[in-house]
C-alpha cells in the first residue's frame, strides 16, 4: 500500500473537482478595482512547498468577493472603530495614539516584518506587543487583551497600510531559537486526533475536509474576518481554533509558543502579499 | 462468516451479565500487518449504530476525510482519505478492524486519528483525556457498517 502516491491521487483529484466551486491559483485578487494582489509566490528558501498561496484562493467565490471591494469587506467597519480610537486620549498621560505617531500610514511595511526580534525587551514580538507596551508605558493606560475587539481592530487599521506588500519576516539571528521550536510545533501531533500543522496545511492543502477547503494555513490575511462568528480574529485565535479542532489543549493567547508558532508559519509565507484585513468563512 | 455466529452466541451467552466483556486499548493484539482479528467485545456489531458513529461529527466523524456513497443524504464529504465505496470488498475484516483501532499500524504516518488507542497525542484536551475516541462497541459496530460497503 502506497500511502504517498494514494495521498497524491487524491489532492490532484480534488484539485480537478475543485476547479469548478473554488478559484484556482490563476484568480486574481483585486481590491477596489485598484489593487492587483498576487495571491501566490514562489516558495521561500528551505520550504517544503511549491509554492505559497494565499488562503484566498482556496475560499468560495461568494467570500473572496467580499475581500475584492473595502465597502464589501467587514472588517472595515472595526477598521474605522480603530481610526477613532487613534485620536482617543486615553491613560493617565494624556494621550492618544496619535499624539506621538501622527499619521497611521508611517506604519506602512511594519506588518510584514512582524513578528520581529525587540533588542531593548529582549524578546520576539508580535504587533499586539509593541501596542500595548505604549498603552502601558507611554500612554499609562490599561493593556488591551491579545484577541479582543480593541486590539484586532488597531492590527487590522496598522496591518492593512502594508496591504499589498510581501511578507519578509527575518528568521535569523536572535529569533533562531524561536524559529527553531515554532516549527517543532508545527510539526508536532497533538490532541486527542494526534493531527499536527502539516498534517493538514502540508500534507493536505487543496483537498477538502468536509464542508472546508484546505489551504496551506498562511497567516498573510490576518487579523481576518470570519463570516462564522462575525469577527476580526486574531492569528493566535486560529491557532488556537485548529488545536481545539484537534481536541488539543491550546497554547495561551500572546504565549512565547505562539509568538513562535506565528513567527514560523509567516516564514513559510515570506514573498505572499499582505492582505490584511481579510475575509474567510 | 465464522466470526459473526461467534459474535452472536457470545452475546446470548453474557446476556446474563450486565457487563459486556471488552478488550482494553492496551490490550488489543495486532497482527503483523496491523490487523485484529479478534472482536473486541463480546457484542456484535450493529450496523445501524455503527453508520450513526461513522457519520457523527463528534464520533467518527469519517466523513470529514472520507467519500461514501451510502452515505449521500449527508453533504459534504471530505477528500483526504479514499472513498470508502466498496471497502469491504478491498479489505478482510481484520484489516478493517484494524484500521478502526489504530489506523498507523496499516497505514505509517497517516493522518486518519487512531480511534482505539491507549494512548493519545501530547497537550490532549482534560475532557479527553485518557479517553478513546470510539468506545471498544463504537469499533465494533463502525466495523459492521464498513462490512456493508460491498462492491455493487
């Protein structure tokens, strides 16, 4: 019994099936009718993949529609709650975001290299983490909670000013070690259905599992909206979403296996252009 | 079908007892092709619930992965796997029972769950915990629905 060459006819046979009810890697992403975003790249240096593509072209036509034009997209809405928070005083300071950064389009090209090495605290951050180090230590305001409402809102308004430009998250250097035990997780089985990352995003993109469509699980959309509970979603919440899928207990919100996890699996998507805020089921 | 008269004089025989003999996920002896030739209960397989187990997103949930026909009042049926049309009629018993309790014995590094195994994968949920994902019955009666799934 061959499992491999089984494993192959059957993601080349969905691949035919799929042609028809999902877009194919030929479709192209235009936002506004402006933006052209190519949704596939070629693979980063050291990737077991092809090529990367983005979870996109794996969606039905009626939600990749909904990304195609800002007005369709709801995920605009939370992006203009978060403009109004940039000018909103808060803290004992005295002041807003905007009080120091200005205009929020100086944080073009920031989502791309996120998660990065932070020299001065020594630890590898995510954009949640320099967010609320200046609620905290600039502004003297409380902290915002890694995936609620306030804070995917601000990453969705920062992220979308990279919108367009390709990842390039830098996996050398002092991030080594978090590289290093982000892709042991993404390579590990866990939970009770003993199913690791690859299992499905590697092994299995392109096929689909259930009601869903594989894709190869990039994170170059995130924070997304999901139609399924109407939300921004963080990239931590959807780690956390597929370990529960799997009957594993997560990792926390913002822990330094997650900011890990995130940093490998954006490696795996360097070159795949930012599409945050996107739109998925 | 040796095996089923023998399934069914065991059930007339512990009928008596209010427990049904089951064979623990540790205990379970495969063959060197990771068969089981042995039930692992001393019930019977049903059909009937075995098809409500195989379809049950919470149970067996072997369409998420898996194509069948027999199946088709239920939509979506996922891919990852090959279609189970027919499959009884590509694989003994043994082998099927085989696959059921713990699917990496037939197939190395697959990624169809172990459904009967001691053993779960690290970080495993506490409500899981310790817990088969199919009781040994479960196994038992998916095994009698795979056992229809014959040919044309």
């Amino acid at each position: 019994m061959n499992t491999l060459n089984k494993t192959l006819t059957c993601t080349v046979a969905a691949l035919t099936f799929a042609t028809a009810l999902y877009a194919s890697e030929t479709d192209v992403l235009v936002i506004n009718e402006e933006i052209t975003i190519p949704t596939s790249a070629p693979a980063p240096e050291g990737s077991p993949l092809d090529k990367v593509i983005s979870g996109w072209s794996f969606r039905k036509h009626e939600t990749q529609a909904l990304q195609m034009d800002d007005f369709d997209n709801p995920s605009f809405i939370f992006v203009d709650k978060a403009s109004d928070q940039w000018t909103k005083v808060e803290g004992t300071e005295g002041k807003s975001c905007a009080s120091c950064h200005e205009d929020v389009e100086a944080f073009k090209g920031l989502r791309t290299v996120l998660p990065r090495w932070n020299e001065a605290k020594s630890e590898l951050y995510s954009m949640e983490n320099y967010i609320n180090d200046c609620r905290t230590e600039r502004m003297g305001a409380e902290p915002w909670k890694w995936s609620k409402g306030k804070m995917t809102a601000m990453t969705a308004l920062i992220s979308l000013q990279s919108r367009g430009l390709p990842m390039s998250v830098k996996t050398d250097g002092p991030v080594e070690p978090a590289m290093k035990l982000g892709k042991e997780l993404y390579y590990t089985r866990v939970g009770q259905l003993d199913m690791a990352c690859s299992n499905c995003h590697e092994d299995n993109y392109g096929v689909m599992i259930r009601a869903d469509h594989l894709s190869q699980g990039q994170i170059n959309g995130f924070p997304t909206y999901r139609l399924k509970n109407s939300k921004l979603n963080s990239t931590h919440a959807r780690f956390k979403g597929c370990m529960k899928n799997i009957r594993a207990k997560p990792f926390g919100q913002g822990s330094a296996e997650f900011k890990a996890l995130e940093l490998y699996v954006a490696s795996r998507g360097n070159g795949l252009s930012v599409e945050s805020p996107a739109v998925r089921n | 079908m040796r095996r089923i008269s023998f399934a069914a004089l065991s059930t007339v025989l512990i009928s008596t007892s209010a427990f049904a003999a089951e064979v623990a996920p540790g205990d379970v002896s495969f063959d060197e092709n990771g068969g089981v030739s042995a039930s692992i209960t001393s019930v019977a397989g049903d059909p009937v619930a075995g098809k409500a187990a195989f379809i049950n997103r919470k149970q067996g949930n072997c369409l998420a992965c898996h194509i069948n026909d027999d199946a088709s009042g239920q939509s979506f049926h996922g891919e990852v796997g090959p279609s189970l049309n027919g499959a009884a009629s590509r694989w003994e018993e043994a082998q099927l029972r085989g696959i059921i309790v713990n699917s990496k014995l037939t197939f190395e590094g697959t990624i169809m769950p172990s459904f009967y195994r001691a053993t779960n994968g690290a970080r495993t949920m506490e409500k899981f915990a310790g817990k088969t994902i199919l009781t040994a019955q479960q196994v038992e009666d998916v095994l009698a629905y795979l056992k229809t799934l014959k040919e044309e």
